[in-house]
C-alpha cells in the first residue's frame, strides 16, 4: 500500500529536524524495559532494532528527527521496602546499558559539548535525568554520586511529597522547599546539573527560581492555563523563566493537554485510588489501576491541543524558554497524530502551518535546552572553583 503524500509543512518539518535534531527532555524507556512482562530487565531482549512494544525504538526515533535524549532514569517513591538507592543504581545501570548496546545509534553525552558531538557523528546524544529526588535519600553524597554516573538533571519530586519537598500530587508539608531542599538546588548548581521542576508543587517551582544560580527547566509539563492539572506549570511560573533563562518542555501526554480528557483522568485517579486504598502490594495495586483504565478510557486529545500549549508558553515565556518533552514509554493515554517517538514532525508541521518561522522552530527543538545546559556548566565551573562540596545533611538544616 503506498504511503500518504506529505504536505509542504510536513516536508519542511522533517527537513528542519534534520538541520536541527529534536532534543527532547523524557522517555521512560528504562522503566518500560524493566517492567517488561515477557523479558523484565533483559535489555538483550527487549530489541531496540525492531518495532518495539512501546513507543520507542531505533527506526522510530530516526523518523521523529530525534537527535538527542534524557532517558529518564525513574523509580516510584513509594518502595522504601526496597531501598531507593539500590532501585535507582539498578536503573543507571539499565540505561547505560541501553546505550552501550547501539554504539552506532547512541551515545552518552555528559556535557553540551557531548550532545552536539553526538549528533554530528548521527547518533542520537543520549542523557541520563533522574526522576523523583527521593532517590538521593537526603544525602547530597548520593547525588554527587549519580552525578558522577552520569545523571545529568534531577527532577525534584515525583508523585510523592518526601523530607524536603512537596509534590504536585501529594500532600502539602513543607510548603515548597525546606532548607536542606534549598541546599541540594546549591549542590545541584555546583555540580552542574540542571534542577527540573516537573512534578513538583507550584511553591516548589518558586522557591527554586529564586534559588538557583543556573537556569532550571521543566522535562515534561504544560501550561496549567490551558489545562488546570497540578502537573502543569502556573502562568506566573512561565513568566519568570525569562529572568532565570530556564526551560519548559511540553509535554503531550493527554489529560495534560485536554481540559476534557484531565476532567475523567482527575475523576479515574480519585476512583482508581478507592479501588487500591489498603492493597500493599504494588504489583497488585497496578493491575487493578490498568484494568480500571481500560474500562474507562479518556476523551481524545488532539494534536492542535499540544500546539496551543507551546503556542502559551512561547507567549509568556518567550520563544527562547521552550522545548518538548513527551513522555514516551511513561504513560498510555496520547493525543491524535503523537502516539509515539516517530511523530514529532507532525507538531513542527502544525506550528509551521501556525505561521512559526525555522529560527523559533530550531529553538524550541534544541536550540533553548543547549543554551540553558551550557549555562548551567559555566555556572558549576564558577562554583566549584569558589566553594567545597556541601557536606549538610538533612538533620542539620531542618531540625
């Protein structure tokens, strides 16, 4: 059967992701391959050079003009009985994994510099974000410890709120950051690595920017304007990035760009958790939230949809503080036209079709995040020149 004929936009929209390789800020690749029921942590297995079962692979990644990566390095922070910090190690591991088994397709990047080599040589530059700053365990040992692994940003929160700071999807106990939270954005600077405020609560976001000497980015949200989730970033919050130089990388996943489709996912999520109040096991208590979700699916969300977030948040932001994270492999529910990593063309064609000029496209593909990565090394190397590794602790700063 022949192929569709593409128009204009989308013929320009590939040609620019060649020019300009999408960078985007998340996949949970690592997550899908762990969980993976047929061959769960087989790398080996779960082959990347094949049509893959979720949504990322080789082929797809070429065709969604991807030229570089934060494979998320995810753990869920409700499995203390485990111990986060041997999860998260195993997960490290698992990606770098990943990476070192396509030399010819990916390549670690530890630096701006790293990203663009990776590119050039066409591989896909492949960078390491940890999600959810439980996973440090309160000790800024551990996260110069994944830094040194290779964790090159740290997404502050995941859905659970810990010992310094609130999550959007939690309770609120802090009321943003405590002290010791202020302390790991300073480690955080000194290191180099980018501090990421997806997940976390709106006076989290807050006491981050007036923190942080480097600019700070968002792997993976929306505009809360447009759809009103605690996962999407507030409108005061987009007009602040421009002092700090910081980055908000939109996200697609459905319920975070519908109004509708987050009206039943609000609605599933308080059921889903009745249905699994009590249940211990964790396993357990996902089946019952995929069987419950797939018998009460989301309203569809559209493509345009996505558009009209990037379209706010270049508004208020500024067309320098914008880029794309999808979230691919890290959720089910997609918008028409984005259900996986080969589609990203069709956004770019619709932004084109929106009257968007190469120069703001190039920006929001890789342009923003490259400035923002290199801003944050030149402020760690200014930092670490000035002053020691931080050796607080929690106990000390927030008795």
């Amino acid at each position: 059967m022949p192929r569709p004929r593409e128009d204009a936009a989308l013929r320009r929209a590939r040609a620019l992701l060649r020019r300009a390789p999408l960078i985007d800020g998340h996949n949970d690749l690592a997550w899908t391959i762990r969980e993976d029921p047929k061959a769960p942590r087989n790398v080996e297995a779960y082959d990347l050079r094949r049509r893959a079962r979720g949504h990322t692979d080789l082929a797809r990644l070429r065709a969604g003009g991807v030229g570089g990566q934060f494979w998320s390095v995810y753990i869920p922070g409700d499995i203390p009985a485990e111990g986060y910090a041997r999860v998260q190690l195993e997960q490290i591991d698992l990606a770098r994994r990943v990476i070192a088994r396509y030399p010819r397709d990916l390549e670690l990047a530890l630096s701006a510099a790293d990203v663009i080599r990776a590119m050039r040589r066409g591989r896909v530059a492949s960078l390491l974000g940890l999600e959810g700053g439980h996973a440090i365990e309160n000790s800024l040992g551990a996260l110069r410890a994944y830094y040194d692994l290779g964790v090159r940003y740290m997404t502050l929160t995941h859905d659970v709120t810990h010992a310094w700071a609130d999550a959007a999807n939690d309770v609120r106990r802090h009321g943003g950051l405590t002290r010791f939270g202020r302390e790991v954005i300073r480690e955080m600077n000194r290191l180099g690595m980018l501090v990421d405020l997806a997940h976390v609560s709106p006076e989290v976001m807050a006491d981050a920017l007036d923190v942080s000497a480097a600019p700070v980015i968002f792997s993976h949200s929306s505009c809360r304007a447009l759809t009103d989730v605690p996962r999407n970033v507030p409108d005061a919050v987009l007009r602040r990035l421009r002092a700090n130089g910081g980055v908000v990388m939109l996200t697609f996943v459905a319920p975070f760009v519908s109004a509708e489709a987050a009206r039943v996912y609000l609605a599933r999520k308080t059921e889903m958790k009745k249905l699994t109040e009590g249940i211990a096991d964790r396993s357990e208590r996902k089946r019952i939230e995929r069987q419950y979700r797939a018998q009460h699916p989301l309203p569809t969300a559209t493509l345009g949809q996505v558009a009209d977030h990037v379209e706010h948040a270049r508004e208020l932001a500024g067309v320098d503080h914008i880029g794309l994270g999808g979230d691919y492999d890290g959720n089910e529910d997609w918008p028409v036209g984005l259900e996986d990593v080969s589609t990203y063309p069709r956004l770019f064609a619709e932004l084109i079709r929106r009257g968007w000029r190469e120069r703001g496209l190039a920006k929001l593909a890789q342009g923003n995040l490259l400035r923002a990565f290199r801003r944050a090394e030149a402020v760690a190397r200014r930092l670490r020149a000035s002053r020691p590794p931080s050796l607080a602790t929690l106990a000390d700063l927030d008795r």
